[in-house]
C-alpha cells in the first residue's frame, strides 16, 4: 500500500519527465542510482516551474544528478536545494524567472541565516565581562588562524623609499617594506606639506576595483586626508598591484593570500608609528570591499589601530569572496564567528560603517547594526559607531563614501575639514592632482629596482613560510 501511495505521488513529475523524454522514465531505477545528465534534469525544472536556467557546457559537462527524479520538490527554491546542493552547485536569481548557475559559494548565506547566526553570538555575551572573555578567546585563535603566531621574525631591512613629490598642501612619496625574507609590500604615504607636532595617519588598504591603488578615488581619499592635516599610506593587495612583479594574478585566489596581507599591514603600523609625526592614539584604517574586509580583521588583530571605517564590505551574510578575506579558517574561530562580530572587537574604538543599496550590505542597516550598538553599548560609547548607509548607490568609494569617511575623520580624529572646503562649505577635490600609475611604483617602470633578494613566485613565498 505503502508504495501505490508513493507511486501516486510521483506521478505529476513522472508524467512531466515523460513528456520530454518517455523512455526516460522507465530506463531509470534504483540499479542505475536514478541518474540522469545533470543539463537534462535542468531542463526538466525550466519545463516544470516555467523559468529559464542560463549555465555553459563546461558547467554541465560529465555530470550526472543521483537519482534526479526523486528529488524534485513543490517549490523552485526546494528543488534547486535538492538537486544542487549535492553537486556544490547553486543558483543566482538575475531578474524575474531567470537564474544563473553557479559554483556553492561558502561565503555567502542566505540574509537569514546570517542574521540567526549573528543572533545566536550576541545571545551567548549577555554583558561587558562575556563579551570580553570572547574576544579573550578569539584574538589569540585569528593569529594562529592566519599562522602569524607567533609572528615571524622582522627583517633588520630599512624601508625603501622613492619619488617624493610636493603636490598643493601634500607630499607623496612611494615606500616598499620588507615584511619577511625577500618578501615586499609596496605603498605610498600622503602627507601634509606642513606638519606640526603629532598628527593622525590613516592606513588605506587596496579593494577589488581595477587599477588597484593607482585608481583616482583612491590617490584623491588619501591626497585629501593630507591636504585635512593626516598622513595616509595606501598600499597593495598581495598579488596585486606592485606585488605582481613577485607572483602571478592567480596567487591572489591563494589562501596564503590573507595571511600575507594581514602580516603586512602588522609591518606598515610598526613603520608608521617610529615615525616622529605619527600620534600612536591616532591611528585609523579604513578600505573598501575586499578592502574593508582587511580592515574589520586588522582592527580585531591590532590594538594599535584607533578608528576604522570599511566600505561598502560589512555583513553578516557574506564572509568576503575572495580566499584573501577568506581564505583562512578566522570564520572558524571561537566555535564560528562572522564579519559582524569581528568588527565588533573595535568596541570602543571609533567605528564607521559605510553601506550600500545595491550589494551584500544592502541589509546592513536592519539588523547588524543594532547588534554593533548594543556591544558599543556596554562600554556606553554607541555613539561611537555609526553607519552612513547610501540605499540609491552601489558597490564602489565614490565621493559619497569619500564624504562620509571625511566627515568622521574630523570628528573623531580633529582633521581640518575647514581647510578642504569651498565658499560653499562642500568638499573641494580639485586641487588633487591624479597621477599615472607609474608615479606610484617603488621599484620602477618596469620593476628594474626590484630588490636582488625579493623571491620569485608563490612555491618561494611557501618555502619562507614553512622555515619562518
């Protein structure tokens, strides 16, 4: 009895799998897995649920569905779970009926799921004393995560330096650091053309945009926080920018990659703070995309950083795409962690959280910033964090995240806002003259000036690694 009513059960989808292939339905069984092409048992949902599936022939190519027909379901949504998720496949919704395939991403939940976890993190540290006993916990757990502890032994190397520049109310000067055997990481530091006593430096971590550091967004950010009374260093990513001339494009996608990337913002606060300028109770960061991944990590890492402001990056939905943001098991840390409440180990230090309509930080404003609020809470200092949320913008630094990162910078850090305003009272980025991306590079044109002992390729930087 037990088998007619499954059998009955079965038969609107049979008679659907039927009607576009009929001896399909009776060439499968239990011998054969009920396995079927996976591009077959696709078309099957675009057919049942009336919605177009786009994916290429090397997605699908030599892959087959265990038994397919038993795992379609009543709704679209339960039956992409059933049949992808067993193939680390899914879908990406790209407007109405129509949905791309795509490989699992680990990296992104569903805005639910991350909320529920970010709930259940802030259910277990009720109060000041257990939410410091978490961070007690977690910060050791991230160094070793990243296996930077303990950390390896500094090069007795000097910084590099080259091509100072004197520009209107700023000087630029091109810096490349030696943060282990041969190992660079290359930057420019923006100052002002005047300098009194101590002053505030600003780290400015590279994202994912093209044209890396050398992007105008970026050379104006820090120009300006110069021309305010700051000093501002930005630098590259690994693999990234400068860093190509020791590895290839596809090491960035390595996991080594957030480590080397942490490791060298450790060695850029230890340069930036023997400086004679540097005001040690007035050191920020702040990076956009991948960018503000690094930011919200290097601020749980590091005591020394003051004030952080990541852009356009900050959810506890998404963990950061790249292996450079994620590459690491931090997410694992303390029994599992997310983006939220490592940016919540700032507490309470300044924090400013620009987010955006059209990405993952969409939803920013709803739910995890309330979560923000009530760990800045317990030190009394919620007004200390903030959120600039843009609902009609999307996912770059352009001058509305510039503004906002200005507007905080004098605020918490006393910059001179004043000196970069027109008439009007709005900020003037004109005076920023936008160089051309060789300008910023320490080792030349053509990389002619590249160290003799810098390594060579991603099996050397492996090689440092294992012996450090």
């Amino acid at each position: 009895m037990r088998k007619v009513v499954r059998l009955l059960h079965m038969m609107p989808m049979l008679f659907a799998i039927w009607l576009l292939n009929p001896a399909a339905v009776f060439a499968q069984n239990s011998d054969t897995e009920y396995a079927e092409p996976l591009a077959s048992v696709l078309h099957q949902i675009e057919d049942r649920f009336k919605v177009k599936i786009k994916f290429t022939e090397e997605q699908v190519k030599g892959r087959y569905v265990k038994y397919a027909s038993w795992r379609f379901r009543e709704t679209l949504a339960e039956t992409f779970t059933s049949v992808l998720t067993p193939l680390d496949l899914k879908v990406n919704q790209e407007k109405e009926s129509v949905y791309k395939l795509k490989p699992y991403e680990y990296f992104r939940w569903n805005v639910a799921d991350g909320w529920a976890k970010l709930d259940r993190l802030a259910s277990a540290v009720p109060d000041k004393a257990s939410w410091e006993d978490r961070c007690k916990l977690l910060r050791p757990q991230l160094f070793a995560a990243l296996q930077l502890s303990p950390l390896p032994p500094k090069p007795k190397s000097k910084p590099i330096i080259s091509n100072h520049r004197v520009m209107d109310g700023y000087t630029i000067e091109n810096i490349a650091l030696e943060i282990m055997p041969g190992l660079y990481i290359n930057g420019s530091l923006y100052r002002p053309q005047k300098i009194k006593g101590k002053i505030p430096v600003i780290l400015s971590p590279d994202g994912h945009w093209e044209q890396q550091r050398y992007r105008a967004d970026c050379q104006i950010r820090c120009a300006m926080i110069a021309r305010m009374g700051g000093m501002a260093f930005s630098y590259d990513l690994f693999a990234w920018g400068e860093s190509l001339l020791q590895f290839k494009e596809e090491d960035h996608r390595k996991s080594l990659a957030q480590t080397v990337q942490a490791l060298g913002a450790i060695r850029i606060l230890d340069y930036l703070e023997a400086l004679p300028e540097t005001d040690p109770a007035r050191v920020g960061i702040s990076g956009g995309s991948g960018g503000g991944s690094h930011t919200v990590l290097m601020t749980a890492l590091d005591d020394r950083i003051r004030l952080t402001a990541p852009v356009v990056s900050l959810s506890s939905y998404f963990y950061g795409g790249c292996p450079c943001e994620s590459g690491m098991p931090v997410y694992s840390c303390g029994r599992g962690t997310n983006p939220v409440e490592l940016a919540a180990m700032a507490a309470p230090r300044p924090q400013l959280v620009v987010s955006d309509g059209k990405d993952w930080t969409a939803q920013f404003p709803e739910h995890d910033f309330a979560y923000l609020k009530k760990i800045y809470g317990y030190y009394g200092a919620a007004a200390k964090v903030q959120n600039v949320h843009l609902p009609a913008e999307g996912h770059d630094f352009g001058f509305s995240k510039r503004k906002a990162l200005y507007d905080f910078l004098v605020q918490q850090f006393a910059l001179n806002g004043a000196k970069v305003k027109d008439v009007k009272g709005n900020y003037d980025e004109s005076p920023v003259k936008v160089e051309e991306a060789s300008q910023l590079y320490v080792f030349g044109e053509h990389g002619e000036h590249l160290p003799a002992n810098a390594i060579k390729g991603f099996d050397e930087l492996e090689k440092v690694f294992t012996v450090k």
